[in-house]
C-alpha cells in the first residue's frame, strides 16, 4: 500500500486543503520468508545441502543446549553460516532464562564481593583494588 499524505497550505499561502492519496500495489517479484528452528550447526548444514526452502530468505534460530551459555553462537559460527547460505537474514540463538544458566557448584552461594573480585580477576588477571571493590558494593546496594 502506498500512501500519498499532502499536508494542508498554511492560511496564508494559496493552496488547496491537502489530502490523502492511497494506492494499492501489487508485488510481482521477492522470496518468501523462512523460519528455520535448529537443535545444531550440523542440522542447518544438512538442511542447506539439501535444498530446503531453495528461494527463500531465512530468519535462523539455533537452540543447542538449553540452559547453558555454550549454546550461543561465536562471532565466527554465524559468519561460517552466513557463507553457507547468503540468504539468512538473522542468525541467532535464544539467551538462557536467568533461572536456567548453570552455575558451577556453590557459586550461587557466595557473597556479592567475592562474585565481584573472582570475575574482576578473570577478565583483568589480577586483584581488583578495595576502593573499587567499595565502589561496586555501594552501587549494589
């Protein structure tokens, strides 16, 4: 549908009231649309050898393993997919419900400071300073 919308002339030019012009118009080329739902890489493989949906855009959703971070997808996953098939439109994999993220045994136990300190240490390699550590604990609370 294609909608012509005139705006009416101010008082003081000459013009006419302005308007609304709708047109319908018909498409007589384009692809259809899609929706791939996949358990794996390995099965959105076998569906692009395969041949399915040969002329369609696709909309890509891989679910891999719920419940766990491992099942989304690396930058370097969904390029190798996109060179597979140029006509995925969206790749990507549903995030885990925060209920269902598996945490390694008792880490859901300790204090918010710990927390804080065991993953300043991972992404930074050292000790994070007790001043930011102060200043992470007032902004929690």
């Amino acid at each position: 549908m294609l909608v012509d919308i005139t705006p009416p002339a101010p008082p003081l030019r000459k013009g006419g009231p302005g308007g609304v012009v709708e047109r319908e118009i018909f498409l007589v080329s384009g692809r259809p649309l899609a929706r791939w739902v996949a358990e794996s890489i390995g099965q959105v493989e076998d569906w692009v050898t395969a041949g399915k949906d040969p002329t369609a855009w696709i909309d890509l959703e891989i679910r891999g393993t719920p419940g766990t971070m491992a099942s989304i997808l690396s930058l370097d996953e969904i390029q190798k997919l996109r060179k597979l098939c140029p006509r995925f439109v969206n790749v990507r994999t549903p995030l885990p419900e925060p209920a269902q993220v598996v945490h390694p045994a008792g880490l859901d136990k300790l204090p918010i400071d710990e927390l804080f300190r065991r993953f300043y240490k991972k992404h930074h390699g050292a000790e994070p300073e007790e001043t930011l550590v102060r200043l992470f604990m007032e902004m929690t609370t």
